[in-house]
C-alpha cells in the first residue's frame, strides 16, 4: 500500500479532537475546519469541494453600482423595508425575461441572501394555517434550510428524490399532502447536490398539487438558469427556466445573487411572491398581525423583525445586474458556465478511477454539468469515503446531510484551480491501488 499525502493519524486525530463522532454527519463548516487545519499542519494542498461559495469575480455592472451608491452616500440611508424601487422593478423585469411568467415590482422583496428569503418564507407558511404545521423538503437539499426548521421550532418531513422522478414524483408527494399537514413543499431546482432538474411535467404536477390541497411552494433558484444543457440565457425569449410558477398561485420564487452573479458576498437576493399569494389573507395571520395580507407580513413584520431591511447598497447592485441582464448587456450563464466544463474534468478523473456518480441519470438522460455532482465508491459508505478522501488531501460533504439516502458525496466545483485537475489524478491513482 502506497502512502498517503496526509497522515492518517493527522486527520483522525483532527476529526476526534473537533468532537465529531460520526464523520457522515460531519457539517460543511466542520470539514472545511479540518480540512484547513490539515492543509497548514501538513503542508500539503487540498483539493477544496464541501462548501459551495463562487470561484468567480463577482458581477463588475453589481461592483460599480454598488460602489457608486456607496459613494453618492447611501451607506447612511435605512433602506425601505420594502426594498429599494428601481430593484423591485428590475427583478419583475428579470422574472419576465428569464422565467417568462408576471409578478408585480411589489410581489419582489429584497433579502440578505436567499438564505433569510427562506427563513421568512417557511416562517410564514408555519403561520399561515393552524392545522398545517410541517413543511415538506423534497431532497437531496441545502442541509441548512433544515436547521432553519430546527431553529424556528418547526416541523419537516422529506423523502428522496431518486427513485421517485417523472410519473412516479406526485403519487408521493401526494401521499403527504393528504394528510393535512403540510403547509409548504420546498425544494432547489437545479438540485443541489444531486443537480437533477424536475422537468415542466413534474413542475405541474406539483402546481396541481399545491392547488389541490392549498400548498405553499417555495421554489429555491439558487443555480438560476444553470443547466447548462440548455441555453436559459436570452432576455423575454423562450427556453425559460422552468418553473412551478405556471401552474399555482401558491409560489414563492427564491432568486439569489450569490452564484448566478458570483455576488455571495454581499448576502443579496430577491423573494418573488406571487400575486394572488401576495394579497391573500389568512385568517390566522389576519389576526396575528392586525389584518395584514401575506405579502405585507412577509416584509413589514417578519423581515422587519429579523434585519430591518436588506443592505441598501447591495440593492443597488442587483437592480443593476438585473437591468443589464434583461437588456442583453451581461449575459450571466457565460460566466458561470466554467462551473459545466470543470464538472466535467472531474467526473472523468473520478470515474477512470474506480467512482461512480450517484445521481447519474436525470430522466433517462445523463446529468447535466454543473456546480455541483455527487460521487460514491464501491463497498464504502459516506463517511468511510469522506474521510479515506481527507487522507488524499480532497475534503466534500457527506449526502446523507443533505437528506439523501444514497451513499456518497456532494462535491462542488467552485473552488478548483487548473492545476488541480493533474493533483486529483495523481492523487485519486493512488487512492484506487490502495483500495483496489
């Protein structure tokens, strides 16, 4: 057996001193700590996949409209609970031009980052009726949507999406929403991190569905426009992203600044509610807050109490974004389209040596290249990977945290670098002779 390129004692010490009792469980942030600690003890690189933050620029239209906000003084301004206007008009452009539906400038919310859109959001719908207190996660998913749940003190329920695609995705939503007590159904699309893509056909039957048994959808657009098997990127044409928007009233579009515009940093992004839903009013939330329709309570309540509003020059920034993508001036997919080809580069490392890909298939058709795939290896489970691949200097998450009931690992391309690509055959070369 060939050596490791980090001690074996290094990481396991490192796993056992962070507390971690079951590296499956392992959160991103805690493998992201050991692997640092082991990159700088060590001396020796790690190839970085758990943690899906942009590898990329952030949008320069973003950088100088904020900047220039900045500088005409708008730092000491409170932003309007409701959001700056121009970005609420943009962003009903943006819904316009690249998922083809209408949602009024008022229905479009500024958020810090999609990550309190989606707090708000299930906040809201755990309100909203009385009778229906669960939300419904179709996984794999953003583990962290769940510790929202966790934290707010709600109730979730979730199954896997991997045998459950095309005809076979209602009849098991289906089977929950009967019985009463789901108030929202949430997921990503493209999926992180299996990146399959539900299809116009799933999308409406989880519209009919959310009609049906008055649901609330809340549609996580992360990876906005990223399936990049299909050209989602001309303005007020079709392909557009697909969405359950076509089909229900009972939407709440979360649309993120963070990796379509590499603009993570400055924790902006956009709830898009739908109109009908915007209005209506809930008995239950009628006398919680003094009568206010849903849309109101979602801004002047909820946001009020958890930021007082989303930073002002940020706002800034993605109006601009927005305008110059639906005027055809920042086509956005050319950008991050790199994050296709260096998925690609690394599925074909993988799989020469000895990986598979988890969620190969995405009905019938081989899995878009992406942000983010997911990989496994015979005869090992998710934490035994995960942990044999720190011992080659490669840290990802574990998807049994992501609600998935695969063994395996998400890995994300954001973070690699060219030369990294000749590191990881070197490396993985070694991997499969010693385990081989």
């Amino acid at each position: 057996m060939k050596e490791t390129p980090i001690s074996k004692s290094l990481i396991d010490n490192a796993i056992k001193d962070y507390g971690i009792q079951d590296f499956a469980k392992a959160t991103i942030r805690e493998v992201k700590a050991i692997a640092a600690f082991a990159e700088k003890e060590s001396g020796v690189e790690f190839i970085k996949m758990e943690m899906g933050i942009p590898g990329l620029p952030a949008a320069k239209v973003g950088v100088d409209a904020q900047v220039k906000a900045l500088e005409e003084g708008i730092a000491n301004m409170y932003p309007d609970i409701q959001g700056y206007p121009e970005l609420k008009r943009q962003a009903s452009r943006f819904v316009k031009a690249f998922i083809g539906i209408d949602i009024a400038p008022e229905g479009c919310i500024p958020t810090v980052g999609s990550m309190q859109g989606t707090y708000a959001s299930l906040m809201l719908s755990l309100q909203a009726d009385p009778k229906k207190d669960t939300v419904l996660f179709i996984d794999p998913g953003f583990p962290v949507q769940k510790m929202q749940i966790q934290v707010m003190g709600g109730k979730l329920s979730s199954f896997d999406i991997y045998d459950y695609r095309g005809d076979k995705l209602a009849p098991k939503v289906e089977s929950y929403l009967e019985k009463g007590n789901i108030c929202a159904i949430i997921y990503s699309n493209p999926n992180n991190p299996s990146w399959v893509c539900l299809t116009e056909e799933e999308l409406k039957a989880l519209g009919e569905l959310a009609n049906r048994y008055d649901t609330i959808v809340l549609e996580d657009l992360a990876y906005f426009a990223m399936d990049f098997r299909t050209d989602l990127s001309k303005p007020f044409q079709p392909p557009y992203q697909p969405t359950v928007a076509r089909y229900t009233d009972n939407y709440m579009l979360l649309v993120s600044g963070s990796k379509a515009f590499s603009y993570a940093g400055e924790r902006i992004a956009v709830t898009c509610i739908s109109d009908k839903l915007f209005h209506r009013h809930y008995d239950a939330l009628s006398k919680r807050y003094e009568g206010l329709p849903f849309g109101m309570v979602f801004s002047t309540r909820i946001l009020y109490a958890l930021s007082s509003g989303t930073s002002h020059s940020a706002q800034y920034a993605l109006a601009a974004i927005m305008k110059a993508a639906c005027d055809g001036e920042y086509c956005f997919r050319e950008e991050v389209k790199v994050y296709g080809e260096r998925a690609r580069k690394l599925k074909d490392i993988f799989t020469r040596h000895g990986f598979t890909i988890v969620y190969d298939q995405d009905m019938g058709k081989p899995i878009a290249d992406g942000f983010y795939f997911t990989i496994g290896y015979p005869g090992m489970t998710s934490g035994q990977l995960a942990r044999e691949l720190m011992y080659y200097g490669v840290s990802a998450i574990c998807l049994i945290t992501t609600g998935s009931h695969q063994e395996g690992l998400r890995v994300c391309t954001s973070f690699i670098r060219d030369n990294q690509y000749d590191l990881l055959e070197e490396r993985m070369a070694i991997f499969q002779e010693n385990n081989s």
